[in-house]
C-alpha cells in the first residue's frame, strides 16, 4: 500500500517544495562562501573535487574509459582547450 502523502496528486507540489528549499539552501550556503572566500578560490576547490569524485567513479566503475581517453587524448584535450576559452 502506497503512502497517502505520495500519491500522485501530491508528489507533483512535494517536489516542487523540495527544489524551492533546496535552492534556498544553496543560495544561503553559496552567499556566505562567496562573501568570505575568493570567487576563483571556490571555482578551483569545486573543480578540483569534481574532478577527484568522478576519476574515482570512473576507475572504479569504468576502467576501461581510461585505455579509451588515451587513445583519444588530441581529442580530449582540443575539446578541454575550447571550453576553457569559452
């Protein structure tokens, strides 16, 4: 038996509620550490750790991906180039 409160009538204004306070959160939380730390500060930590996360993900999960990346490095790294002059 379904729960009443996750009918389908409600998961609709539920999850709506949930994305305004999760973007109230993020909004609150960013502000503060934009206020106290540099913006490229925070820009290179979250890229950094993004970049740790998912390297992680994909060799545990993918190994194979790597021996792929390095036969396509040009292109990996043409398209890295690009979008950091975008």
């Amino acid at each position: 038996m379904v729960a009443p409160m996750l009918t389908s009538k409600n998961t609709g204004v539920i999850l709506v509620l949930l994305f305004v306070v999760a973007g109230a959160l993020r909004d609150v939380f960013f502000g503060e550490v934009f206020q106290r730390h540099r913006f490229f500060d925070v820009v290179f930590v979250s890229f950094a750790l993004a970049t740790i996360i998912f390297t992680i993900v994909v060799a545990v999960r993918m190994p194979a991906q790597f021996a792929v990346l390095a036969r396509n490095w040009r292109t990996a790294l043409i398209a890295n180039l690009g979008t950091a002059c975008a």
